[in-house]
C-alpha cells in the first residue's frame, strides 16, 4: 500500500484509466493506493481523504468495475447514486464520470481480462448495475479479504492467481446478461456523456480557462443545458468546476515552477490569467489549506 499526502501526486499514480481529477474538500491529507495483479485480474484498493469529482476512460484491455468499499450512497455515477447492492461497470474504451462530495471515503476497482468477464460483452458505455441476493455485499467482502492477505507480498504466487479466478467469479456474478438493442426513432439528442465528453475535450485542448458561456458554445449546447449536465454528472455547476480544475492546474505549475529558483507565485498565476493575487490565495487556501507561496516553498525542499 502507498501513502500520499497529496491529491495530485495520488492522482498520477491511480491504474487503468485516463482520468481528470478535481479534489472537492479535504477532510484529512491523507491518500492511500494499493495494486495488485491477480493473474490477470488487477486489483485497485484506494481511500481518499476528501471529496473527487472524476471524469475518465477506461484504459484497460477488458471491463472494469468500480465499487465503493464505504459510503456506497454518497458515490454518484453517470448522475446515478449507488448503494450498498449496486456498482458500476465500465466496458473498455468507455468514459465515465463519478464524484463524492466533499468526504473521506474509500473504493475499489477491478480490472477484468479481455473477453473474461461474461455479462454483456456488447456493452459500450458505462452504467449503473443494481445486483440482487446480495452478490455486492459478497464481492466486497471478498475484496477486503484479497487486499488484507495479498496487498503488500510478492507477486506471482499460486495463491494471487487462485484469488484472481475467486475474484474473477465473484465479479461475473455481478454483471448484466445481454440487453435487447432499442431503435431509436426521431432526432437524436446530445445525450450526458456526450456533452462531458466535448466539454472536456475542450478544456484539454485550450491554453486558458473558458468562461460557462464560452464553454457551452464550443460544446454546442446551451448554458442552460451545460448547467444541468454538470448538476446531474458532478453535483456542481460549471463555472464551480472550471474554478476546481484552475486551482489543481496552478496547484500543478507551481509544484513544476519550484525547479527554478527564481521563479515566483506571480509569476505561475499571471501565466494562468489571474491578476487578483490576493483573492485567488484565499480561495486557494480554502481549498488545499496552504497558501500558493507555501506549496511552492515546500516543493523546493
């Protein structure tokens, strides 16, 4: 198991997704992520010591399962709430959005082999899965089970891959037969996740921050119509996670900026178009409990 003390550096080193990660709250700076390969079925145990609003792909060869190990109420998917008999399942290649607000919580993830995983193999999009007779209740337990006993040994036993095929069983239990294909019939409408999509493209592409209007326009859509995708998928308007995703972006350059000696806070937020220096301090240690000068003093030992 690795430790963190910092979002960002746990973030980059989160397995098997693309992701784009915005912390939402800090209850306790502590992060924590253990991996470990099961004979093809890998295995991903993290706690987080705050809030994450989440936007990512999944990068794995197979499907991938999500699962709260705590707090399975307050993991919002898709825009849909889990619960304790629910999980989510990401085929590869698929996007996906999950958020927590605002607390400490803990979760797993279980990365299937190609073709391994039984269910509907046809599936292309990320979604909710509700499971009956108690098969998450079960998997769960069988999760914390694997991760206490091979968490931190050598890889590569007889008993990882005797766990990865218990685990692999536990997992296909939860998943979905095939679905009926429906036709769609009429104009077809930018649905949620094609809306997260290309704003989120946009945002990866452009060299500053848009503004909500400017954001709406490029993804095609109106403010209104933007404003209720975010509310739906992340729990927060857009111009909260515009602000989320500036913060960690500056949070990043000054962590970059402290290589060079003669860099300064000014000289990070200008390149970011912030002029109101004191104001954006605040707001930046209400959200890291630091103010900019002190995480760039820390990162330069």
């Amino acid at each position: 198991m690795r430790y963190f003390d910092d979002f960002d550096a746990w973030g980059d080193a989160v397995s098997g997704a693309s992701l784009r990660l915005a912390c939402d709250g800090i209850e306790t700076c502590a992060w924590t992520l253990g991996i470990v390969d099961l004979g093809g079925v890998v295995l991903q145990v993290a706690s987080e010591g705050g809030g994450n609003i989440c936007y990512g792909g999944n990068a794995h060869v197979g499907t991938m399962l999500f699962l709260p190990l705590n707090h399975a109420a307050e993991h919002v998917v898709n825009g849909e709430p889990l619960d304790d008999d629910s999980l989510f399942v990401i085929p590869r290649g698929a996007d996906f959005r999950i958020r927590v607000r605002r607390r400490a919580h803990a979760w797993c993830s279980i990365a299937l082999p190609d073709g391994g995983s039984g269910g509907d193999e046809s599936a292309t999009a990320s979604a909710r899965v509700a499971c009956g007779d108690g098969a998450v209740a079960r998997l769960r337990d069988l999760v914390r089970s694997i991760a206490d006993t091979l968490l931190d040994r050598p890889a590569d036993t007889v008993a990882h891959a005797a766990a990865g095929r218990t685990l692999l069983a536990a997992a296909t239990a939860c998943l979905p037969g095939p679905r009926e294909q429906r036709v769609v019939v009429g104009r077809p409408r930018m649905d949620r996740a094609e809306i997260i999509r290309r704003s989120m493209a946009g945002l990866d592409g452009g060299s500053a921050m848009p503004t909500t209007a400017e954001l709406a326009r490029a993804v095609g859509v109106t403010g209104r119509t933007l404003q209720r995708t975010f509310q739906e998928s992340f729990g927060l308007s857009p111009k909260r996670y515009l602000l989320l995703r500036e913060l960690h972006a500056i949070r990043r350059s000054l962590q970059a900026a402290a290589a060079a000696e003669d860099a300064t806070v000014a000289d990070v937020l200008v390149r970011h178009g912030v002029w109101e220096f004191g104001r954006f301090a605040a707001r930046y240690r209400r959200h890291f409990g630091e103010l900019p000068s002190e995480t760039l003093r820390r990162f330069r030992g």
